[in-house]
C-alpha cells in the first residue's frame, strides 16, 4: 500500500476525503491527515508519505510553502493538490514546481480515483527502479566482501580503503549459523528478508559465507542488551520459519581494510557454538581466547586432565541401577563439569557423553537380563546425542531420556533440567 497524508484546514474535506474513496482498492492508505501547513512540515519525516494530497490555500503556510519547504529534503515527493476556482493562478504556480496534479473543489469522486491510477503507476515504476538499482548495488558489493574475506584468509593482502564505496564510522561482522530442513529455495528466500531489513534500509549488508548468512553491519553490537537485541530482531524477521539461530559477533572496526580480522574473531567464536549459553549473538570477547562462552560453574576440576569415561559410567549404572532420579542429574552435571573442559571442541564432547551412555547401559544390560531389551530401546539416546546443536540441548535431552527410562525400569522420575 502507498502511504498517504491529507492537509486542510476544513474538517469537512478532511473527513470527506478519507471516507469517500475505497482507498486500498486503488492501493493507497491514508495514514495521516493534518489542519495546516506547520502541522504538514513537523509531520512529514516522521510519516514519510508516499503522496501528500494538499490544500493550495490554508492559513498561515500556504500549500505551495510547504511544497517549497518539504521538497528541500524530500526532492522526489509527491503531491496532488487541492484548489477552487479562485485559485487557477495558484494551481498554475503549483504546476511549475513539478506536483503530479491538482484537483478542484468540490472533489469529483472520479477524478480523484483517475489520478490515483496514474499515480500509482509512477510510483510502482519508481519502486521497482529503486529495487533494481538496489538490488544491483547489493549483489556487487556482497561479492566485495566475500572477495575481501577470502583474499585476506588466503593471505591475498587486502582491498583498498573505498574498494566497497563505504564510509561508515565502524565496521562489523555478525556471523549465523542457522538450522532449517534442507531446502535452498528457504535459503534464499531468507536471505532476501535479511536483505530488505538491513541492506536496503542503508543499516548494513548481508552476504554469504560456508555455514550461513554474515552480516556487514553499519551498527555496532557491543553489549550483551544489543547483543540480545539484534538477535529478537533477526529472530523475528525470520520467525515464519523454524530457525535454530546461532550468532557470532566480531569487534567492530574503523576501516575496511581491517573487515577481515572482525570476520576472522566472529567465524573462532561460532566455531564455539556448541557451548554457547544465551540465545543471542555472542561477542568477540566471549570466546576461548576471551572470556569463556560456557557457564562460570563449568570449570577444570580435579581430574578434569585426564579421560574419565569410565568412572562416570560406574556412577551413571549405579544411578540408574537404583532408580534415583535425582543421583542420575547428579551425575549428568558432573559429566558436564569433567568432560567439558577436558575435550572442549562439539565433536570430542559428543563422543564422551556417547561412549558414558554406551558403557553404562551395557553394564546394566549385562548384570540383569530383564534390562536387556529395554537397553535396547533406550540405546537411541547415543545416537541422540550427535544431534544436539548446544551443550544445553544436550543436557536437556539426556534428562529427559533418562528420566523416562527410569520411569520405564519402575521408579519415579524427576525432570531437574
């Protein structure tokens, strides 16, 4: 719908106007009407018209004033305007200062739907102009990121300092990883929303890289408010679909040249996604090489030095053997705290709870044959493991299949996680 503002100083126009025309058949809206010429000026950067239907003569700020005054700023606008008879010179006036039109009172139903059609049609053109020209300046520079980032990883040197065309204050990359059923089309269909709400609204640039969609941006994220911020924002535009979004921000820098070690700190912290704490974007600062991105409590402990599968097994049968809902997220967090810290990267991890859950349901299975084909049926959850995308997931998982596996062999569980 194209936005437009009514301004006269006569209620009954005003009025008239807005209820006589079936607006949106012709796809317009009113969004606004205003009584005089001032009221037109303080509104009119905040509603941002698509056409402004203006009284030629009103009190105080004749229609032509505010034509003169909006079109400093706003040398595109348009606007139809309104005049009586008296008013000819006025209108020829108008004319020359390149309005799309004027109409005389009393308004013809007719006539103002005729030049709502043509306006509409020049409005339409020069949207999907500005869209092509956008479009075409997207593509270009995103293809002078990814050039950027890939020579400077390659050890290619850098771009010169204007290479992109930018001359923003500060620079950053937001790198995401996002999970979604394979579907490409998806893909791009999702990228295309990230493209209008930053790339076309002159916030930032998207582009993309191995595992998903980066983000130039023009805004700095710095804090764990904006942090959260962005990530609600970008979970929002993306909510149609179901998106497990993980988000990694690099430090914002002064110049292009400098794009590639944002980038270079955001892809080390993603690679970390799997002990990511908090559902937003995660700062530089929070990675291995700063602050670490898991839980304070999830620290080296004794022991932590070397493998300890095998004890945590014993403890995990025994749990289990009693039935003990509450000794079974006992061991789980000591899993957490011990095999965390010593194997750090997603994949060892994964294996260490995996062969925990393996030793501890052979024991069982073995030292009660009744257990064995209910071991059985629980065994999915070695498999289950490898499919969690964060420790959290993980532990929240495990919880709730033990605890229904409990539940299964005649004891009473409890879901603590």
């Amino acid at each position: 719908m194209y936005k437009v503002f009514l301004v006269d100083d006569e209620p009954s126009i005003r009025e008239g106007l807005t209820t006589i025309i079936e607006w949106e058949k012709y796809g317009f809206q009113v969004i606004a009407t205003a009584a005089s010429g001032r009221e037109a000026i303080s509104r009119f950067e905040e509603l941002e018209p698509d056409l402004t239907i203006i009284d030629i003569r009103m009190p105080g700020m004749t229609g032509l004033d505010v034509i003169e005054e909006v079109r400093r700023n706003h040398p595109d606008s348009h606007f139809l305007i309104l005049s009586g008879y008296a008013d000819f010179d006025y209108a020829k006036k108008a004319i020359s200062f390149g309005v799309d039109g004027y109409l005389l009172k009393p308004v013809d139903e007719e006539e103002i739907i005729g030049e709502l059609e043509r306006i509409a049609t020049i409005l339409t053109r020069e949207r999907e102009t500005m869209a092509r020209h956008a479009g075409e300046d997207t593509v270009y520079r995103e293809h002078q990121i990814e050039a950027l980032l890939f020579d400077s990883l390659e050890g290619a040197g850098s771009m010169e300092e204007d290479s992109l065309g930018l001359h923003w204050p500060h620079y950053q990359i937001v790198l995401l990883e996002m999970h979604v059923a394979p579907d490409l089309q998806r893909g791009s269909v999702m990228k295309r929303k990230l493209i209008e709400a930053f790339d076309q609204k002159d916030r930032g640039i998207v582009f993309s890289f191995h595992s998903g969609l980066g983000l130039l941006s023009k805004e700095t994220i710095t804090s764990e408010s904006s942090a959260r911020n962005l990530y609600d924002e970008l979970e929002g535009l993306l909510g149609e679909w179901e998106v497990h979004m993980y988000g990694a921000a690099g430090e914002p820098v002064h110049s292009t040249s400098e794009i590639a070690r944002s980038y270079t700190q955001a892809n080390r912290l993603l690679g970390e996604r799997f002990l990511f704490t908090e559902k937003r974007i995660m700062l530089w600062t929070e990675g291995s090489e700063g602050e670490s991105v898991v839980k304070p409590e999830v620290e080296a402990v004794d022991g932590a030095h070397e493998p300890v599968e095998d004890e945590l097994a014993d403890k995990l049968y025994y749990a289990l053997d009693i039935r003990s809902s509450e000794s079974v997220m006992r061991v789980l967090g000591e899993m957490e705290e011990r095999l965390v810290p010593y194997h750090r990267t997603e994949q060892a991890i994964k294996t260490a709870f995996s062969q925990v859950f393996s030793l501890a349901f052979n024991k069982l299975a073995a030292t009660n044959q009744q257990m064995h084909s209910i071991m059985q049926e629980h065994s999915v959850l070695i498999n289950e493991v490898y499919h969690q995308f964060t420790m959290s997931d993980l532990k929240v998982m495990a919880s709730e299949h033990l605890n229904r596996l409990i539940q299964r062999m005649g004891g009473e569980a409890r879901i603590l996680y």
